[in-house]
C-alpha cells in the first residue's frame, strides 16, 4: 500500500493511502463523515483511521478562551474570517465573575463577533456544548469541533464532534481548515435494556470504571448494539459527553428512529414559537431556523450514513446494560467506579452536592432531581447548588415546576454556566470537604481544594444524598428491581492481526535546516500515569489571558508537584528560549512521565507551560491526544518510550510501580541521568551512574519538524499568509 504526504504542506506527518481499487475498502461512520468534511485529496482517496488530513468542519465553537483565539488570530496576520457562518462564541465558563477585568474581556469578544458577523451567545444562555445542540450546530451527519475537551458530546445527537485546540481555532478562522489525525476505532455494543432508576450516566461512570486500562484511549468510539434504541437522548448525550473522561477523541451513537423522534420535537417546538393560534387561521408560519428545520431533517433522512458490515475496528467492547445498577465515580478518579448498593453501606459524607454542568444539567436531569426532593429539604451542613445546562433548559424546568421544587427544598440556584465545574465561582469545595457531582471530571482539585474529595453520579443519586447528608441512593430505587450489584456483564476482544499493518522503515529520517540533530540533557521523571491538565496547568489560572510564558513556566506541575518548577530551574543546561546556531544541539531538561500523560481539558498552557519552563522534549509511555496536538502545535516534542519508562519505574517509583511518587515519596524524581535523543534515527541514548543504555523511538518526521522551526502552527501559518 502506498504512502503519500496527505497534507499539503506536510502538516503534521506520512499516512497511508487508502486507494480505490476493484472495491471501495470499508469504512466507518465516523470515517465517512470525516470524508465528507476532508479537503485537498486525491480523488480516489477513501479516509481510514490513522490518516492525517484536512478538514472543513462545519462549525468550530470557542467560549471564554475566545480571547486567546482571537489574539493568535490577530498575531499570525490574518484581518478576515474565511466563513464567518464556521465559527461560534458562547461565553460559559467564568460567568459568575463580574469583575472589571473579566466583563471587559467578554466585551472585547462580543465586540469581535459583531465586527466579523460571527454568531454570539452571551454569558447566561448556556453552557456552549449545550448551546450547540439546541442550535443545531452539531447535527446528525456533521463533523463540528471546539476549542473544549467536551466537543465529544456532540455524538450524543450523531454528530462527529472533536476537540481542537486553540491554535487551531485561529487556524480555521483564517483558512476555514484545519489538520486532524482520523482516530483508531473502537466499537462498544450495548446490549439490553437498563433497569428502573438506572441512568445513561451510570453507564458511562461504569464504562470509565470497568475499561480502566486505555483500552478506548486516543479513540473514536462507535455505540452500536440492540440497547441504543431505550436509550434517550438526553442519556446518550450524557455518555458521549463523558467518553472524553475515558480517553476517546469522540463518542458517536447512531442516527436512529430516537433521534429522529426526538429533532420532531424540537421542530414541533420552533414552529410553536410565536404564540398559539388556531390551525384555520391564515397566518404564516414563523421563520424556518437556519439550522433545526424540515428541510435539513429531511435531507437526513433520506441520505443515511451508516458505518459498512466489514469495517475495520481496533477493538470490540460488549456491555449489558441490563446487568447494570448505579455506580459512582471516585473519590478524585473516574477509573474508580463503585456500584451504589455497595458504597451507600459506608455511608460517606457529604458538604457539598452540585447539580451543573454540560454532562447533566439538561431538563430531564432537573426534573429526576426534583422528584427525588419534593417535599424534602437539604440535609443541615449540606450546600446543594444547581445551575441548568442553559437558559432554555432553565426556563423548561420552570415550566414544568421543577425548578421551584429544588429551590423550595433549599438548592442554590447559580446561573447557566460552567461554574463549579471548571472551578471557578460560588461553592467550590474546600480542603478536607467531600462533594457529590452530577459534572464528569472528579480530578484532584479541580472543582476546589485539591485535599478535597470528589465523587461522581447521576442527578438522581447526587440529590438523595443532598436530602440525607451521605452518599445514599433515590427513595424511589428499588432494590427488588436491580440486578445484582456484582453481576455486570461485558467484554473485550481485539483483532489477532492489525487491520492496518504500518509501513516499516530502516531509513534515517531527513532533517529540515534549523532543526536541532540532537535533543540533550538531564532527565526529570514523573512516575505518574494519566497526569492530567489540571495537574500540569491548574485550571484556576487557565482563563487569565495575561500571565506571561515567563510566568507559566513558574507555575508548571504546581497541582502535581509544588517543588517541580523550581527543580526544573535548578537543571536547566541552557536558557528555555535560546536561539540555535545551524547544526546545534537542543539543549534543555528531558521530562519522562507514565502512560496517558496530559490527559483531560484542552488547554493549550499545558503544553507551553512545560516549554516555558525549559523543557523542550516530553518522553511519556503514551499521551494525551488532546495534549500532543497542543504540544506539535507549539512546538513541543512528544516521544514515546515505553521501555524507559519502565525501567525507571522499576528503579525509581515507589514499589516499583508509577502513581506511588518516588522510593522516598517524592513527586518529580532526579535519577541524575542524562540523555540524548537522535532526531534522524530515533536513537536514545541515556547515560547513568551506572553505565549506558540505548533506546529507541520513531522520529517525528519531516512534518512535525516543520511546524517546530516556525514556533508551532501558528508560526506556520503566519507563513503561509505571507506566503
């Protein structure tokens, strides 16, 4: 099989071609959608997983990051949104700050907006994931990104949503495109039917719980099986939005009878809209939607996409959901999930209940709270807060009563928005204090204190144990009616040969002038797993889009390791930022760290961050995929090597394991070893008191050396303007 540079200008690495030939090979939903949105291919190219290619996406949507957006957008050189119908801004994360500084931002946003015919949705209509789907930005059949982890949740409505980063959100502005890698593909069947008080997010919290060893990590997730079509909705946009917490890239469900049902209620609403009149009365119907209307609907329907008998999947998971009771997340992990009958018995308590976020603040959550509640008030020493996915959501569930019922049992009320959930605003949880959440993250300080503890659940269980103080389940759940607690069924296989064998090469890869043949210098190692986002960049400063690179660098790991910046300092060989002579090594502190390494939010500071610091080279058994994206973009190399990690695991970390810190305890281990890392060949050779050692991984390639000697995509890009 041939292989070709599938981007024009070598963005980001080789793929293989996949060429029509006597048949068209098969391919996936989620690979089919991807074609249709992919630019700039031959015309016989069929897109697979593992490609690298252009895409158009039909929508790319910003929050509070907008600002950041529109400052790259304006340093690279660009004056014109290449579609201004592409982008869309929806200000949702520090809503609850009205301060001078934050309300002069959002103005500075909206003003951008107007300026360029952007569509805006003002802080206090919605969290902006939530806004999408009621908006119709993400639609059956679409591919829409965002400069937000949670973009996945678009799959709920068969919507290939991904995250992106916000280089690439400037990118697309100006271009209207942008690179992306097509994912591996997972399949997970869902069999059966869930029993009475069983949620679709006891689905996904025992998902992440279950598969905890990265069996979905940096992949696209296909939901098939007989149980999708007793799933609602609002249930499947709940799972696919928290796919993103058990590593895959999007989480797609099928467009299905539900789906359909369920887009003839938003339209029966729309049509609605004005006010009510008889049918016999001449009037005309209100304006069609641009986006929710018959004729999109329509189209849909008759042109369905649907994943081919034969295409190939990385992986196949089988899960019953008719074995499935209540389980909650944590404390402080979503890989821990424990099943509500068992962890209710330890009666754990409770300071703090939350009902907000993206995942599970839409009607239907609001109204299963308030059922749970009504006649009830909170537990004394409890803060039950609630805040609705949007203002639409909102004003439903005061239609229905809903609302009134939960402020009558005495939750605080806080407006649409992220709030809690990102860690910012009223009710964050402080050191020592546990805390139920309905929200999909439970990571070490990133709804408050990080000596706090987390928990996750469906809104149900989140406001019975508001109403008892503890962790406890619904009145309503009948124990009589669940299966047992140990009994859940499910499975993983994989194929016993790759459906893609990869192209091998003995070959040293060519070097571009200006990059460095060499990376050298000391080794710090991280014997730490799945070291997230908030860890490596702690969210409380991700929305001040004043602190300098200088100060980031100060600031890294301070979630993970207080000590780590300064020791970073103590072993730097040369300045973070200085300039190469031709042919000159890259000199600077060599980071090593476990599996998974910078997984969760997409903020892109988690990468310049480390940068900053002086470290020009992350060494990890695998990444974040949200993570590497950042890290290429700006100019970080990421390798992976498995077999290093191992061995300072077993020299270094605690036990002889990572997640432990080191023998001692520390966090950030100094083995005082040094290492150089050969750019053409691959070649690493590490240097220790004992002796050598040779590894070896897979150079970056022509593509990614590219982008590192313009400073990252954005450097790029300026280039190609001028250009």
């Amino acid at each position: 099989m041939p292989s070709y540079i599938i981007l024009r200008r070598g963005i980001l690495s080789r793929g293989f071609a996949t060429v029509v030939g006597t048949g068209r090979p098969p391919q996936t939903y989620i690979e089919k959608v991807v074609q249709k949105y992919a630019v700039d291919l031959p015309s016989d190219k069929v897109v697979r997983a593992g490609d690298y290619v252009m895409i158009r996406p039909e929508h790319v949507m910003s929050h509070d990051n907008t600002g950041p957006i529109i400052s790259k957008f304006k340093a690279i050189g660009a004056t014109r949104i290449r579609n201004s119908r592409q982008p869309v801004f929806t200000l949702d994360h520090d809503v609850q700050n009205k301060s001078e500084k934050n309300l002069t931002k959002y103005a500075s946003i909206e003003r951008f907006a107007r300026q360029h015919d952007i569509d805006f949705y003002p802080a206090g209509r919605g969290i902006g994931h939530q806004v999408l789907v009621e908006e119709g930005y993400a639609f059956p059949h679409c591919l829409t990104v965002a400069s937000d982890s949670h973009s996945n949740m678009y799959g709920g409505v068969g919507c290939v949503g991904t995250p992106i980063v916000r280089t690439d959100g400037a990118a697309i502005w100006a271009t209207g495109k942008t690179w992306w890698q097509v994912p591996r593909m997972v399949k997970v069947e869902l069999t059966g039917r869930l029993a009475a008080g069983v949620t679709g997010k006891d689905v996904i919290v025992a998902l992440c719980g279950t598969f905890n060893k990265d069996e979905v990590l940096n992949a696209a997730i296909e939901f098939v099986g007989d149980g999708i079509p007793s799933l609602s909705i609002d249930d499947r946009l709940a799972i696919s939005n928290m796919t993103t917490e058990w590593g895959a890239l999007a989480g797609v469900f099928p467009v299905d009878n539900v789906l359909f049902n369920w887009y003839e209620g938003v339209l029966d609403k729309l049509e609605k809209r004005t006010f009510h009149i008889p049918s016999s009365w001449s009037i005309p119907a209100p304006p069609s939607h641009p986006r929710l209307n018959r004729r999109r609907l329509d189209q849909i329907k008759s042109s369905p996409i649907v994943s081919d008998p034969n295409a190939d999947y990385s992986a196949h998971l089988k899960f019953d959901l008719s074995t499935l009771v209540p389980h909650v997340s944590g404390p402080s992990s979503v890989k821990i999930s424990t099943p509500l009958p068992v962890l209710e018995k330890s009666k754990i308590p409770i300071q703090k209940a939350y009902l907000v976020s993206c995942t599970n603040s839409r009607a239907s959550d609001l109204a299963a709270a308030a059922a749970v509640v009504k006649g009830k008030k909170v537990a004394q020493g409890v803060q039950f807060y609630v805040a609705a996915a949007s203002s639409e959501v909102q004003a439903e569930s005061e239609r229905r009563g809903d609302w009134g019922t939960l402020i009558a049992a005495g939750a605080k009320v806080l407006p649409a928005g992220c709030g809690p959930c990102i860690g910012l605003g009223t009710g964050l949880l402080e050191e020592g204090e546990i805390g139920i959440s309905a929200t999909n993250r439970n990571y070490k300080g990133r709804m408050g204190h990080p000596n706090a503890q987390a928990y996750l659940a469906s809104p149900a269980v989140v406001a019975a144990s508001a109403i008892s103080g503890y962790i406890s389940s619904p009145e309503s759940l009948d124990p009589r009616t669940l299966p047992p607690s140990d009994g859940l069924s499910t499975s993983y296989a994989t194929p016993t040969t790759s459906p893609r064998a990869a192209e091998a090469s003995s070959k040293d890869e060519p070097l571009l002038p200006g990059f460095p043949p060499q990376f050298t210098g000391p080794i710090l190692f991280a014997p730490q797993d799945n070291l997230n986002t908030d860890g490596i960049y702690p969210g409380k400063y991700t929305y001040q889009d004043d602190i300098t690179l200088e100060r980031q660098g100060q600031i890294v790991m301070e979630n993970y390791d207080p000590t780590f910046a300064s020791t970073v300092k103590g072993l730097l060989p040369a300045p973070a930022n200085a300039k190469l002579s031709p042919g000159e090594d890259k000199a600077g502190v060599i980071l090593v760290s476990g599996y998974n390494f910078g997984t969760g939010s997409s903020r892109e500071q988690a990468a310049t961050a480390l940068k900053a610091a002086g470290i020009p080279l992350v060494i990890a058994g695998s990444f974040g995929d949200i993570f590497k994206r950042n890290a290429i973009n700006n100019g970080l190399v990421c390798m992976e090597c498995p077999e290093l990690v191992s061995d300072l695991t077993e020299l270094y970390g605690k036990n002889q394991r990572r997640g432990e810190g080191g023998k001692n305890g520390e966090l950030t281990v100094n083995p005082s070893w040094s290492i150089k890392i050969s750019m053409s060949n691959g070649r690493v050779q590490v240097e220790t008191p004992q002796g050598s050692k040779t590894y070896h991984v897979t150079p970056i390639g022509i593509s990614v050396q590219e982008l590192w000697t313009y400073g990252g995509l954005e450097g790029y890009v300026l280039n190609s303007i001028k250009e």
